[in-house]
C-alpha cells in the first residue's frame, strides 16, 4: 500500500450531502422499487405499502416477511457507502451501490425509520433525521436509535411477525408538499401502483408468483408491457448473445393492432406512460425491469426517437448483474446503455421489428390478403415516382369500376372529380390527428352498425349480379376479396341467392 503523505481528513458535512442526495430524480415509484428490491434480495415474497393520509403528517410503510436484520446487519444497511458496488454481489442480488435505502427515502422523506428482526431475536431500530442533522452543531452523522417519539406504535406492528423489515418514511416533504390534498395523496397511490405492477411483473406474474406485492390490503396485478398471453402478438425467438461478463437474451414483440384489442384490453396495455412513450427496449436484471420503454441511444446515423408508427415495438432484453458496470446502470436503476460489442446486433433486431409494427400500425392490424389467400383488391394503391409517392384510387375496385363503366359521357368528370380527391388527400392532417389523438382514424365502416355496411353492400351485389352477369355465389365470393368487405363475411353470406331480395 503506497504511503499517505501530506493528506487531510476530508469527511463530507452530514447534513450538505445528504441534501444534495436527495436531488438523485427518485420518483415516488422508482424509490418504492428500490425499497422491495431489497425486500426481494432478503427472501421475501409478501411485501405490504400502507400510504396513511394525514395532511402534513401523512407517512408510508413498507413491511416484508424477509429474514430480518440483526443489529450489525441493520447498522450497515443504514450506513451510507458500507458496500462498494465493486464487490462481488450473489447473482440473485437486485442492489448494487449500497445507497439505494437511504437515498432513495431521503428523497421522499426528511425522516427514515428502519426496523427488523430475526427469527427468535429482538426488533432492532435505528433512524435517519435529517432536522436533526441539520441543526447539529458540529455536522456530525448521528444515526439514532429507536422509533421517533410518537412513532412506537408503527414499529410495534414488527412484533406481529416472527422475522422482517420495516421502513417508515414520515415527514414527506416531497410528495405532501404545502396545497396538497388528500385526491392527490390518492392520486400519486394509482401513480406507484402502475410503476411496481410494470417494474415486478415478472415475480408477481406467472402460474407460481414468487411476490405478493399489496397497496393499503389491495394486491397489485402485474402489468405484462408485451400482452404475451394475446394470440395476435407477434414474438420472436429467444436470442442469446455471449458477452464478456455474461449472456444476454433479447426477444423480439410487436403488439396486436387496436382492432385486434378489446376496449379494455387497449387502455390496459398502453402501460403507465401510454403508447407512444412504452415503445423500445425493455431492460431487465435478474427479471426486475430497470428500463421501461427506450431505444437505448440505437439508430442509423443518429438516435432513433419514439415515433407514432412504431408505438407497438417492444424487445424484451434480460442482462446478468455482473453487466452493470457494461451497461452503465445507475444508481436508481433506471438508465442503461448497451455496450459498443453488442450494439450493432441490437440495432438489426430493432430494425426488423420497428418495421414489422410499422407495418402492422398502417395496416390497422388487417392481413393483406383475403380469408382464402387472394389478394386483396384495396381501393387506395401507393404510386412510387422519382419525386416520392402518392396515393391514388384504384380504378379497378369493383365500387369504383362499376360507377366508371356506366358513366358515359360523365366518365371524364368523375375522374377529374377522382384526382381531386387524390390530390387533396389531407394526408398531413391525418398524420397530426394520429399523433395527438394516439390513434389511428376510424375507416372500413369501423364502429358503423352492421345496417350501414348491409346498405352498401346490397349497392354492390346487385350490381355484380344484374350488371355483370355474375351469379350470386361467385359475386359473394368477390366481394369477400374486396376491401373493406373481407372484414364482414357474415354479412356477405347473409346476401340472398334471389335477386328481388335486395332490389
């Protein structure tokens, strides 16, 4: 070891730092998650929040059916730095920085309780005040021992268990902050319950749940952001890609489009920040999700941003704990950056499946051709020029033909009438409405009664049938190749074989 020489103790002013720590960006959510983190590492699989309202002295609690602390253990847990996130950590552990306890709550709370216990042994209590850190004279770190006075009665719920923890954030200067109400108390609860049903879905999910993760006695229903149990997802094989610190699995989804989605199903699956913004890779270590929604600083040329048309890409990308100095994680786990070796085989799979949504979100989710495997006959076509592109009406639709070959002498207007229509196809307003109103315009008689589709329908047989010759079957078996009726066989086959039913 290299001798010291002409060095001053330096330690940093308690009550300074840890103001500044609290400036970390925990939210409510993320600092909560950090808290089960640690629940989840000391082998609980029951953890319980209480939120209690009480204006100013509104508090939260966190209790777990852990194996508890001893009071050497709880020491160090409440000390700050006592690990270094060099250290080898057991491949299980979700921590990393040894901070996460304390900086965590201070950024939610001016005072942090902790108490536990192990099996057979007393409950340990040690607490962290930040008042009393900065009224200290001579700005020392006192960590106190036992509950607040007024505060017992919390820790005493402790004797309950044979073994667990307990943290108490009291004095929320940060979520009761002066105009706070008790709606918006609630409010930041629906807020937390969202982001832990998303962060824990893998352990609260699943035939065998390995967590029990409960807000004030309700159980929180994991949030699964790919809809893996829905029939129209599409997902990729398992990819493993070795690395020096160990491999990492990427799968590939692309979410159904929302006509393939109940009403219900599509709120539920915009996720807590709505679709746009849930797009991208999803990040996770030892299963607990680090990154929800990014693409990860990934793109050709530069970095791609979260757009409309690929709102149904998410990739599924799993890392080892031994990856996080690699993957640049920090200390609220909630950034990460690929690493040089990989990223360009992230980039390919990326691609592939911000395209595949691409296409499924234009295609509102329909297939391209019809149910017996003919093309489909659509009435916009997408002409390509050296200039760009246009969309034009096709005049071989049989609604458009029909109307051509009978039009005589008006034939040249109805086209002129025809290419107006194309070329003030408001396609810019289209895209805008998309964008703001998250979702994509009502067409192929979408949410019309079935009457609607009938009337038209009738139009078109009957002119199929008398005007072209074709008998009643082949003319239902056009028309179920035609857009949008393809998407209406009942109604098709409910078409009568004698034509004076329709006339």
């Amino acid at each position: 070891m290299t001798p010291i020489s002409k060095a001053r103790h330096a330690p940093p002013r308690a009550g300074a730092m840890i103001e500044a720590l609290r400036g970390l960006g925990y939210s409510a959510g993320t600092a909560l998650a950090d808290l089960i983190d640690n629940s989840i590492a000391a082998g609980a699989d029951q953890v319980d929040l209480q939120f209690d309202w009480s204006s100013r002295a509104s508090r939260v609690t966190i209790r777990d059916n852990g194996h508890g602390m001893n009071e050497a253990e709880l020491d160090r847990a409440m000390r700050l730095g006592e690990r270094s996130p060099l250290d080898d950590r057991a491949a299980h552990d979700l921590g990393r920085f040894g901070l996460g306890l304390k900086t965590a709550s201070f950024s939610q709370c001016r005072r942090l309780t902790v108490a536990s216990r192990r099996t057979g042994s007393l409950i340990e209590c040690l607490r962290w005040d930040l008042d009393v850190l900065a009224a200290s004279p001579d700005d020392g770190w006192y960590l106190l021992e036992g509950p607040a006075p007024g505060s017992e009665r919390f820790v005493d719920h402790l004797t309950e268990s044979a073994h667990g923890t307990m943290v108490l954030w009291e004095q929320l200067d940060r979520l009761v902050t002066p105009g706070s109400t008790e709606q918006d108390f609630l409010n930041l609860i629906d807020r937390v319950e969202r982001h832990l049903a998303m962060v824990f879905h893998r352990y609260l999910g699943g035939p065998r749940p390995r967590l029990r993760l409960r807000i004030n006695g309700r159980d929180v229903a994991p949030w699964d952001p790919f809809l893996s149990g829905h029939s129209a997802t599409w997902s990729s094989p398992v990819e493993t890609l070795p690395t020096s610190v160990g491999a990492i699995e990427v799968q590939c989804h692309v979410l159904p489009h929302k006509d393939r989605l109940s009403q219900q199903e599509h709120d539920s699956a915009a996720g807590p920040d709505g679709w746009t913004a849930q797009q991208g890779f999803y990040v996770y270590r030892n299963e607990r999700l680090l990154v929800a929604g990014s693409w990860l600083g990934l793109g050709q040329g530069r970095s791609w941003t979260k757009e409309e048309a690929h709102r149904l890409a998410r990739i599924r990308l799993d890392i080892p704990n031994s990856a996080d100095a690699d993957w640049k994680i920090d200390i609220r786990k909630s950034t990460a950056r690929p690493p040089v070796a990989i990223r360009e085989r992230l980039t390919r799979l990326a691609e592939d499946t911000r395209e595949r949504a691409r296409r499924v979100f234009a295609h509102r989710g329909r297939a391209i051709r019809a149910r017996d495997g003919q093309p489909l006959v659509q009435a916009w076509r997408v002409e390509h020029f050296k200039g760009g592109m246009r969309y034009r009406i096709d005049e071989l639709h049989p609604a458009v033909k029909a109307v051509l070959d009978d039009a005589g002498d008006l034939a040249p207007t109805i086209r002129a009438m025809l290419r107006v229509v194309e070329e003030t196809l408001p396609v810019q307003r289209i895209w805008l409405d998309t964008a703001e109103a998250k979702e994509t315009p009502r067409t192929g008689f979408s949410g019309d009664p079935p009457g609607e589709v009938s009337s038209v329908l009738e139009v078109m047989f009957r002119n199929l049938v008398r005007r072209k010759g074709l008998s009643p079957a082949y003319a239902r078996q056009q028309l179920l190749q035609t857009e949008p009726f393809h998407n209406y066989p009942d109604l098709v086959a409910a078409l009568p074989d004698q034509l004076s039913k329709v006339e």
